[in-house]
C-alpha cells in the first residue's frame, strides 16, 4: 500500500478517477455537458467508493489508452452513456 493511500484513501481515488477520464478520453466529453459539475461530483464519488483500487491502478498503468473501462469500475456504466453520445452525435453529423 503506497504512503499516500494510507495517509488519504481519498486523494488516491480521486487520481485513479483523473487518470481514468484521461485514459477513456472522457474529460473533454464530461466537461462539455450542461450539467458536468453534477455529472463530475456523482462519478468522483462513486469512484471514491470504490473496492477495488489496487486493480484500478495496475489496470491504468498497463495501458495508454483505453475504448473502455474495466467491467468493476463503478463508473463504467456512465463513461458507456458518454461513449455511445458521441457515435450519436458523430452519426447526426455526417
């Protein structure tokens, strides 16, 4: 367990969470909604919930990118939604 994790469960959380968004190309995607600060505020703290940090960090770190979350994230549902707005909105525009 990392010196930070034990001193602030949360702030390794909330790392996990920026680095997911970045990883799945979210940020940009959540920022842009007229309701981002909810939308932001609802998935940080699920992702502060989370049981599974360890495997959330190794999983980032294996990858530079990814199309999708790992199936355990409490936020995987949420960044499919986002995923499946922009092919939506891509479709719309063509």
């Amino acid at each position: 367990m990392s010196l930070l994790r034990l001193f602030n469960p949360f702030a390794e959380n909330t790392r996990l969470f920026d680095m997911m968004l970045d990883k799945l190309g979210m940020r940009a995607r959540i920022a842009a909604r007229a309701d981002a600060a909810g939308v932001m505020r609802r998935a940080s703290n699920r992702c502060l919930t989370c049981a599974e940090p360890g495997a959330c960090a190794k999983w980032l770190q294996e990858r530079e990118t990814a199309g999708e979350a790992p199936s355990y994230c409490r936020n995987h549902d949420l960044f499919e939604r986002l995923k499946n707005e922009i092919s939506d909105d891509i479709r719309r525009a063509a």
